[in-house]
C-alpha cells in the first residue's frame, strides 16, 4: 500500500533545476516522481505517493549540479 506525502524545500540551491523523487523501499533506484525546483519550494509543495515501507525520500537533482538531499518521511 502507498503513501501520500507532501515535499516542501524551504530552499535549493542556484544550480537547483529539475528533480527526480526517489526512496529507501528500493535503494534509492525507480522514481516515485519528478518536478521542478520552483514547485517544491512553492507554498504547497508537491504531493508524491510512495511505497508504505518507505523511510527516507530523496530529492536529487536532474540538471547539471547531480547533488541531492535525503528527508526522513514523518507523521
């Protein structure tokens, strides 16, 4: 069974562009969704349904900087 979540960045760094959505259910290697920048630091987020194992959501970036942010997923 999956799990809806809402992720919210308070900020991204400039070379922040479009994100691939990943988790831990897997090691981190099927999206569970994509977005750019501009909607998960927007005042709603962006609402993504993972698997219900999942712990830690992964935020990584797609464009030219490749860093990314891991979330632990709390109730």
């Amino acid at each position: 069974m999956a799990q809806l979540i809402t992720i919210r960045l308070t900020s991204a760094g400039v070379d922040t562009d479009n994100v691939t959505i990943y988790t831990d259910s897997d090691g981190y290697t099927t999206p569970a969704g994509s977005t750019i920048t501009a909607v998960l630091t927007g005042i709603f987020g962006y609402p993504v349904s993972v698997p219900s194992n999942a712990t830690i959501v992964r935020v990584q970036n797609t464009g030219v900087c490749t860093n990314y942010v891991d979330i632990p997923i709390t109730t």
